[in-house]
C-alpha cells in the first residue's frame, strides 16, 4: 500500500516540514486503507494528516537527542 516510514529523528540537518508532512501522509494512508479518500472523506482525511505532523514536529523538537546525530 505505502512504502515503510522512515525515521526522522537524529539527523543532521534535521526533518524538513516536507518530509515529516510526508511520512504523516504515509501513516495515514496505512492506518485508513486509503490512497486517496473519496470526496465525502477527504476533509477528514486532510485534517488528520495535519494533526499528525503537527504533533509529530512537536515530539522531534522535544525529543533529548543521546548521540551524535546521523549525517
């Protein structure tokens, strides 16, 4: 259905607002079964995808990083 999620914290440079938008979509889209929602979904389908990355950003900004980050 969708390619695996890849980690995104710990590197350097840090997740771009794309990339981890991205893999928000790609949870999405698992979790759902759907690729692509149909019209009558797709402002909820939206909207998940940002509450998503919203709190996935907040938890890599807070997250205490233990060792060097990947370059």
């Amino acid at each position: 259905m969708c390619r695996n999620i890849r980690t995104l914290f710990n590197f350097d440079p840090p997740a771009t607002d794309e990339e981890i938008r991205a893999a928000s979509l790609q949870f999405v889209r698992k979790i759902s079964g759907f690729r692509a929602p149909g019209k009558n979904n797709e402002e909820a389908f939206e909207q998940a995808v940002d509450d998503i990355a919203l709190v996935s950003q907040r938890l890599l900004t807070s997250l205490v990083i233990g060792k060097t980050p990947v370059t």
